[in-house]
C-alpha cells in the first residue's frame, strides 16, 4: 500500500529504492537506485529545497509571501518553487543559460521569475551564484515580504536534508544492509550529508564520489589538490571548490567518471530496464560499478537516479548534439526509439 499525504510537501522524500539489474549483474553486487525523479518537482533537489525553506523560517528570515532567491542548475529552482507553491512565497531564479530549455520552460511555467546569465566561473563576479546573493539583497529592501539567498552551495540545510531523510531512509528501506553508498557532487549537499548521515549509523560504511570530467574534486579527495581537467555534458553536478556543504565530509573512494562511460549505461537503464533518467544518474551508476569492482562481489551499494531524462530529452536524445560532444550514440535513438526495428 502506498502512502497518502496531506499535501505536496508531505509528498517530498520516501522515495522506493529500484535494483538496477544490468548494474548488479555486471558486478555481482547489489546496487539500488533510489528514485528521486520521484519527488513532486522531480529531482532529489526538493529534499534541499525543502529543508533550506524550513530552516530559514525557523530562523525568522523567511517571511510570509517573501521570495527566495537562489542560483541554480535548474534543479533546485525547482525545488524551490515547488515548495514556495504550496507554502505561499515566491521565487527568483538565477540560471547560467547554458542549461537545458525544459528546465528553463518548466520554471517558467511554474511561475518563477527566471535571470539567465551567461556562465562564468565562480572566481567571476557575474558566475550565477554571486549574481543571485546579490540580487536577494536587492530585493529584500524592495519587496514587502522581504527577501532571503536560499545559498545552496554554503548553506549546510542542504546537506542536513540528507542527514535526516535520505539517509535514514535508506537504511530503513535495507534494515541497515548497506555496504556502500556513491553519488556525484553538485553543491555537495547530497554526498557530504549522505556520507554523514550513513556513516553515524555505521562508521564501516563506504563512501564514494563519482567525479564528471572537468571537476575538480577527484584529485581533491585523492591527493589534496582542487584540480580537473576535461569537460562533461552533465548539468547540476561538478564541482571546483570545496562547498560549506562538503566541509568535513569524509569520502573513501573518489572516481572519475567519463560520459563516454556514463551515458551507455543510462541510455541501458532505458532500454533495457525501463527507467529515464538523467545523465548524473548515468555517471552515478558508473561510480557505483567502479565501487562494487573495489569492494568486491556480494556487497549492497546504493546511488541515487536524481532526476528524469525528460528533463533533457533536447540534448540527451538529440543524436546531432552527441555527436558534437563526441558521445556515442546508440544504434536505437539514431534509429528513433528503443523498439524493435
Ligand atoms: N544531479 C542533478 C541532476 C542535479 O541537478 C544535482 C544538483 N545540482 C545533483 C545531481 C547534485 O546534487 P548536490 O547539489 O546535492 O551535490
């Protein structure tokens, strides 16, 4: 029996946990995916979202009818607006322009009031993040209910949303069977507060960082040095400094993941599994492949599908855009669809 909530925010987390059955089999692990394309705004985004509203009500800076303000990938943003719908606020939005129309269109449609930016590194002052504390400064004198930064990146209510919900549930869902966990790091709210959350439960838990191209956190975890080169067609994920939220994480195992990697097996899932995700999931289940060859056959690891292809059916399926990101392309999506010819 599934459960009945009293509302969308109710509705937020407690998301099942799948088997990813091509995964385990390639390694002779257990490895789940826990949907949080699930979530009401679609992404494991609503749980940050979620606890960074509650938290700046409990501390009196958010107040009725005011806006929040955030700089996002898209993911949160929606979250955010999500959330700001059913609790009565309003949302600013700051997205680099580089992300996909669909995450654009949806918070449109939702009602946010969107600032494209172009994108720029977080040394520039016009990098999305800054422009957005800026901004909700503004509009804190300007609008009547007052305005607050939601500051994903440093605000730690992000990683605590995975300490107390994700976390928890996890291993609840697996009666504390888990060996490993593995995820991408965006903000880093996830990882850092996943790595936390699993690790006060049990010390012995192994944590792993599946790293995109072009981030600098790998060598960070391997040798201290917040350095990357290359590049990776995954939004929301790939980080070049250490967040408030990744300070003091602990993680045992950092990986590279390419999408040359990564996208066969999330373009697999859908294929042959049925399950449309997007590419960090794709990148999230290479990690988790590489962590079940390092710690061996029969362990339970999980990693998460944080979101839906959908979401980037213009870029993700769009076989001319792959092919000028030198990304291989399943024979079915030149073909059109994963059917029978
Ligand atoms: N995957 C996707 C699709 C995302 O949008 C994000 C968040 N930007 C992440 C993964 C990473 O999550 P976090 O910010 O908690 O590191």
């Amino acid at each position: 029996m599934s459960a009945v909530y009293s509302g969308t925010i109710d509705a937020i987390g407690k998301t099942p946990l799948i088997k990813l059955k091509k995964a385990s089999e390639l390694t002779g692990c257990t490895i789940y995916g826990k949907a949080e394309f699930m979530n009401p705004g679609g992404s494991v985004k609503d749980r940050a979202a979620l606890s960074i509203v509650r938290d700046a009500e409990a501390k009196g800076l958010l107040k009725p009818g005011g806006t929040i303000v955030e700089g996002t990938a898209g993911n949160t943003g929606i979250g955010l607006t999500v959330v700001a719908k059913a609790l009565g606020y309003q949302t600013v939005i700051v997205i680099p322009e580089t992300q996909t129309q669909e995450k654009k269109d949806t918070l449109r449609f939702f009602g946010a009031e969107l600032v494209e930016v172009p994108a720029a590194p977080y040394s520039n002052p016009n990098n999305f993040q800054h422009v957005a504390r800026r901004l909700a400064a503004k509009l804190d004198k300007e609008r009547s209910g007052g305005a607050i930064f939601a500051d994903q990146f440093d605000n730690v209510a992000n990683r605590n949303a995975h300490i107390h919900t994700t976390a928890p549930e996890i291993i609840n869902q697996l009666d504390g069977k888990i060996d490993g966990f593995i995820c991408a790091a965006g903000t880093g709210g996830t990882i850092a507060g996943m790595s936390m959350g699993l690790k006060a439960y049990d010390p012995s838990i192994q944590i792993g960082l599946a790293d995109p191209m072009g981030a600098n956190l790998y060598n960070y975890y391997k040798n201290g040095e917040l350095k990357g080169a290359g590049n990776s067609i995954s939004e929301g994920i790939g980080q070049s400094r250490i967040t408030g939220n990744l300070e003091g994480a602990v993680i045992d195992h950092p990986y590279q993941v390419t999408d040359q990697e990564a996208l066969p097996l999330m373009y697999d899932l859908m294929a042959e599994e049925g399950l449309c995700t997007g590419s960090s999931s794709g990148i999230n289940i290479g990690g988790a492949m590489k962590l079940a060859k390092e710690m061996g056959p029969g362990k339970t690891i999980v990693t998460l599908l944080c979101d839906s292809g959908t979401r980037y059916m213009s870029r993700l399926f769009n076989p001319d855009f792959l092919d000028s990101k030198d990304i291989p392309v399943p024979d079915w999506l030149r073909r059109g669809h994963a059917g029978e010819t």
